[in-house]
C-alpha cells in the first residue's frame, strides 16, 4: 500500500543505544504473553503479531541500561497496554460499544491496589490477568507516591480510551490544543514516564514531581513520543481502523491543507517540544532541585530520571523505525553495535536549528500599528451588573489605601498606576459583565481581584524585568503566600501595595469559606502569580514560548484559575470534588480560558509587541512558529479561539450530560453545575465587553500612555539604546511611554 505522506526529517538530538539483554526479554515476554492468555485464542493476537511488532526491541531501546530482569518486566507492561489497545479496539471501538467499554474500564482499577498485599478481583479476560501479575511484580520496590502517580497514569490511559470511542460515535476530529491535552493520557506516555523511574531505578522525589519543571519535562516528552507515533502510525490508525485521534489527522482539518503539509507541521510541533524539554532542563531543573533543598542523591536521581527520558524518545523513534506495526517503508533492520555507533542515531536538521535559531532573536518594540481585530461572534452574552458605577468609584478608593496609586518606598520605577490610568483600564466593566448578578460587595470584592491581578501583572515586568532581576522577583513571589493563610492566623506588615492589596482581598475573600475552598483559592492565586516568573524568565532570555507551553501557561498568566475559583466558591460541597477534577470538566474550563485569552492576545498585540517589546502573545507565538506574517498570524488564532468555542459548547451540550450520569449526581449538583456553565459563558462574554470598551489597548490609548505601565517604554542598558532609535523612527508620531 502506497504510504500517504513521506515521513519528514526528525530532530533526534540524543543517541539511540540498545539494551543487551533484549533476546532474552524476547524470549521471556513471549512466554509471559502466552500464559496470561494473550496469544493463542485471544481472537486478537497470534504469535507472528506479537514477533513482528517486537516490543522487547522497543524496550531494549528505550530502557538501554537496566538489567535483564528490569527489561523483561518494563516489556510485558509494554506488551500489556498494546494487548490492551487492540483488545478494546475490537471489542468496543469496532461495534461501538460506550456502556461496555465503561464497564470494562471500571474493573481494571481494582487490579492496581494501593493497599500492599491486598487481594484483588478474580480475572475475567487477559487484560485483567496481565495488569494484576504486573502490578505485583512492580510495586514492591517502588514507595507509595510512586504507586499512586502510576496508578493514576494507567487509570488516565484506559479511561480516556473512552474519549477516543465518542469522538468516533460522533464522527468528530478533536481541535489541536484539545487533542494534546487528551492524547496525554489517552497516548499513554505518562504512563511511560512512571515505568522510566523504575527501570532507571531513579524514583523522582515526591517533593519535586508535581512542580513545573518536572511537569513540562513530562509533558513535553509526552507530546513528543505521541506526535512522532502519529506520524508512523497514520496510515494504519486513519487509513485501515478509521481512528480520528491522530496528531496528522487534527492539523490536516484545523489547517486545511494536504496530508504532507499537516505531516510537517506535526513534525515541527515535535520539533519543538524536544526544544522546549531541552530548554527546561537547562534552565529550571537546577534551580528546582536548589530550592527545595534536595540532597545530592536526590538531585543524581532526577538527572538520571530525565535522561531516562532522553533515552525513550531517541530509542522510540528506532523502534518506529524497525517495527512492521508502523508506515516506515517496510522499516528497517536492526541498528549497528559496537564503539561509537550510537551517535550514527542523531540527526539534527536545518528546519530544526532555524527553528530554534528563529525563538531567540525576535527582535523587541518593532513598529506593528493598530492592533488586528476580527469578528467575534459568541453564541450567548451576558448583561452588566446593576451596581456598576458604584464599583467604579469604590475601587478608586480601595486602590487609593492599598497603595496601588502611588511610588512603594525605596522601589524605583514603581509608580505604574495612577487613578487615570485605573479609571480608564475600568475593570469594573469587567467585574459586571462575569457576575452581573452580583451584590454591590461581591462586586467590589471581584472589581478588587480584577485590580489586584492587573497590577501584579504589571508590576512584576516593570519592578524585575527591565532589571532582569529573577531572584529578586523569586523572593517577593514567595512573601505573597505569606499573605494566604489557611487558618486565618496573623500576616506580616506588609511592604509594598501588591502585598498590602492580596492581604485585604484574602481576608474578606476567604474568611467566609471552608478549608477545601480556601486551598483551592490560594493555589490558584500562587499558579497565577508563578506564572509571572515563567515570563519574566523567557523575557530574558529573549525566548518566544513554545505554542503548548504557551497556551498552557497563558491560562495562568491570564488568571483563569483565580477568576473560576472565584466563580465556584457558591458551589459549597454539593459537587463531589472528583467533578472538578475530571477530564470533561477540564476541558470546558480550559476551553474558556483559551478562548479568552486568545481573545486578549489579539487585543493586547500592539500594545505587548511595540510598546512592552514582550515575547508573550499569542499571535507572535504562532508567528514564529508556523513563519507566517501578522495577518496569517491573526487568522489562525481566530480559527483557534472559535475550534475552542465550539469544544465550550460541545462539552456542555454532550459530555457533561454524561458525566453527570456516569457520576450518579442529583438534581441539586446538576443544577449546581448547569449554572457552572451559564457563569462560563457571563465569563467569557463580559471578557470580551471590557477589551471593546475599557482604554487599554487602542493605539490613542497607547500613544496617550493610558495603555502601558509607566516605565516600561523599552530596554535599558549598554548598548540597547539603538533599539529606541529605531523605535522612534518606525513611529514617528508616538510619545514616549
């Protein structure tokens, strides 16, 4: 069969090096593959299947340095999720078949308890053998936290094979900031990840796991493994089993282009994330691993941990290389041994390295003009809150006693705000159109967090960035928790407005909640104000994001979370908490807050671009990485914003419903939920009210320097002062601002 696209040049920047021990992990994995029940009259597999796909050549590429006994186990788990993968594509992706794949999905949880020594159910199929004989060969030596994150890896990986099977009841293809999210767990690389700690014997400590360096790095390796599997396995997932979960697949619709095309997009995507894995490796492990004090055979761990990972994503593209379960022109045979001929493995490309070249050197504060804006065209609306211009002058003299209108003392370049320049920001307007039923104190309070998060956000640029001061902007982040506490007991005095104001709002915000809202609340407000140290970071490096840590990201610089936790302290303990965690309701508030905060990308271009000389936009970050020019720019993060719209609406209409049943929830919880959605909707409607009619982003604004924090008005020191030069000439008619 004719190949549908020729496979691109890929980027594989570490060398693929081969386990000896792989015949016996052959032999081993055929024999335990038998006995579980997995060949011979499984209806799925016959022995010529399970020799020809290999998996212990997958295996001994990706784990190259474990022992033969650690190889053999990390393989049958690789023969257990294929299995798995094709046995559920039989017996409920072909029919299709929702309510028996549920109840099949249900049981496996069972066979991964954390109880040591607990007893699990009978097995009724080979899938349930084999993940009840593996979980008790696995777990012994790896502690509890390990347990739990891999156990929950494996549940995201079955579970979400549900999301694959009403995609094609529906005869849906996902759009592409969805299909990530889902092919995470879907695709099964975290999963990997977790199996990468024990054959490394490198268990990452639990007191890093979950912070974002180690997140990214897991992430990014994720979407690496699973972009490069869409590529090999295109032609079988789309062509033969008629999949609509794959990477070429989504790109190829979203972007309407050929199959060709869409294969070199998701390649540069690739590209890109083992860029952005490289990048967070060299630049937040160590300082991670610094501030949480961890020891030097903690800190050995983590490193060997993320070389783990190195060696899968080099190993797994040889494997795709040989396999004859891929498209790869009949594949190829096994790899050279001997001294030195690993490194025949790398392969860096032009297209790669311009591509790197190209994130480093955007050039700052180039003349760009009035911002591009589209038509936005939202399905629902929302009406402003009554109370509106009370707020308007309560917030004036709520800023006024915080500071916020004023110097702080001994902060040069501090004084970003003055009562012009909050009274024409008008966030108000924002607050009434998010919470048009609110009480005139609710809205002062949501007035008062709008407010607060504004001038975090500019403050943190215009106090730490110009001065690329990181270690300070690190510690003055830190003291902000300070003003967060959870039993309500006494704060430090505060130094500065942005302290002053988080402890006045935290105070009247949380004092009236339980425990669990409290948490919720501070966690969000701390991802929101970390965000900043993220930007402030790739600031001075000169970096424009990668497009998935950017749209990641962007929901927290946004303050997405904060302003939903806001939302959703009415909601008391009526919704089990496991609703907020779950992938639909994710999805829908990710959804929102993408559209958002696109929507503020194409607001905010001018004003981020020409007048803060910012690598953070939206537009500008797919510039650069599809490089395209600013009108191309705009259109593709439009089609954006409405795919993810529509997700919004798909979500609410079709898998909430279903949610709710798989949840057994009452009417009061449903209720509760459907006014969840209807306050999502206040959001994103009253988001983009404010950006029509607040003065922060036109060009008159801008050039009247209503728009931009005081101060920030271009680079400083040596040897920078000809990027104003050329500034002014690009503009002849601006003031400085």
């Amino acid at each position: 069969m004719a190949q549908p696209f020729t496979l691109p040049d890929f980027y594989v920047p570490y060398p693929a090096r081969l386990n000896p021990h792989v015949e016996e992990a052959r032999q081993h994995t055929k024999s335990w593959a038998r006995s579980i029940g997995m060949v011979e009259g499984s209806g799925i597999w016959e022995e010529k299947d399970l020799d020809s796909h290999d998996y212990a050549l997958l295996c001994a590429y990706t784990h190259p340095d474990c022992s033969a006994e650690a190889l053999s186990l990390v393989t049958d788990w690789y023969v257990w999720v294929f299995f798995f993968d094709d046995h559920f594509l039989e017996l409920f992706k072909r029919t299709p078949d929702r309510e028996g794949g549920k109840q099949y999905l249900d049981r496996l949880s069972a066979f991964m308890p954390m109880e040591r020594g607990a007893r699990t159910p009978e097995p009724t199929n080979p899938v349930e053998a084999g993940l009840a004989d593996l979980w008790a060969r696995t777990v012994p030596s790896m502690s509890d936290a390990w347990r739990a994150r891999f156990a929950e890896a494996t549940e995201n990986l079955l579970n979400e094979s549900l999301w694959e099977l009403a995609n094609i009841n529906e005869g849906r293809i996902a759009n592409p900031v969805e299909y990530i999210e889902m092919r995470r767990k879907v695709g099964g690389a975290p999963w990997s990840a977790g199996l990468v700690e024990y054959a490394a014997g490198a268990e990452v400590p639990d007191s890093v796991a979950d912070e974002r360096a180690l997140r990214v790095l897991r992430d990014a390796f994720s979407d690496g493994v699973h972009l490069r599997n869409d590529l090999f396995s295109y032609q079988r997932e789309v062509e033969d089993e008629g999949e609509n979960s794959n990477g070429v697949l989504v790109l190829e619709t979203f972007l309407n282009c050929s199959t060709q095309e869409a294969a070199e997009a998701v390649n540069d995507l690739l590209t890109s994330r083992l860029q952005q894995f490289e990048n967070t490796a060299l630049t937040e492990l160590g300082p991670l691993c610094a501030a949480k004090g961890l020891d030097p055979t903690e800190t050995a761990a983590v490193l060997a941990y993320v070389k783990g990972l190195q060696d899968w994503q080099s190993g797994g593209h040889e494997w795709h290389m040989r396999s004859s379960r891929y498209m790869n022109d009949g594949g190829a045979g096994e790899a050279a041994v001997g001294f030195g001929m690993s490194a025949a493995s790398i392969r860096f490309t032009p297209r790669s390295e311009l591509a790197r070249l190209r994130s480093h050197t955007h050039v700052p504060y180039r003349h760009v003009g009035p911002s591009l804006l589209p038509e936005f065209d939202l399905p629902f609306g929302t009406t402003l809150s009554p109370h509106l211009d009370g707020a308007r002058v309560r917030l004036v003299d709520w800023a006024r006693r915080m500071g916020i209108l004023e110097a702080q003392p001994g902060v040069p370049g501090s004084h970003i705000w003055d009562e012009e320049r909050l009274v024409a920001i008008d966030l108000p307007l924002c607050a009434a159109g998010l919470h048009p039923d609110a009480t005139a104190d609710e809205l002062d309070l949501s007035s008062g967090w709008l407010a607060w998060g504004t001038y975090g956000d500019d403050w943190f640029p215009v106090v730490h960035g110009r001065a690329r001061d990181l270690a300070g902007a690190r510690l003055a982040n830190e003291r902000l928790s300070l003003f967060m506490p959870l039993d309500g007991s006494a704060v430090p005095e505060p130094v500065n407005a942005l302290e002053r104001g988080l402890a006045d709002l935290w105070q009247r915000t949380a004092a009236p909640t339980d425990d669990r809202a409290r948490r919720a609340l501070r966690t969000a407000i701390e991802s929101m104000t970390a965000s900043w140290l993220w930007e402030l970071a790739n600031q001075a490096q000169n970096r424009i994001p990668d497009p998935v840590d950017y749209i990641e990201m962007r929901r927290l610089t946004f303050g997405s979370d904060l302003t939903m936790s806001l939302c959703r302290l009415g909601h008391g303990k009526k919704v089990p908490e496991e609703i907020y965690r779950s992938g639909p309701l994710r999805s829908l508030e990710n959804a929102a807050s993408d559209y958002a905060a696109l929507l503020n990308d194409l607001f905010s271009y001018q004003k981020e671009i020409e007048y803060e000389g910012e690598v953070h936009n939206g537009v500008l970050v797919v510039q650069n990485f599809f490089g395209v020019d600013y009108p191309t720019a705009v259109a593709i993060v439009h089609d954006l914003m409405n795919s993810r719209l529509r997700q919004f609406l798909h979500v609410a209409e079709q898998e909430l419903p279903v949610l709710y049943d798989d949840f057994g929830l009452d009417a009061e919880a449903r209720g509760i939920l459907a006014g969840y959605v209807e306050e999502l909707e206040h959001w994103i409607a009253g988001i983009l009210i404010w950006h029509r009619d607040c003065r922060r982003y036109r060009e008159e604004d801008l050039r009247r320097g209503s728009g931009t924090p005081w101060h920030h008005s271009g680079p400083t020191g040596l040897g920078v002062s000809a990027a104003r030069v050329t500034a002014l000439f690009a503009q002849p008619s601006a003031t400085s601002v």
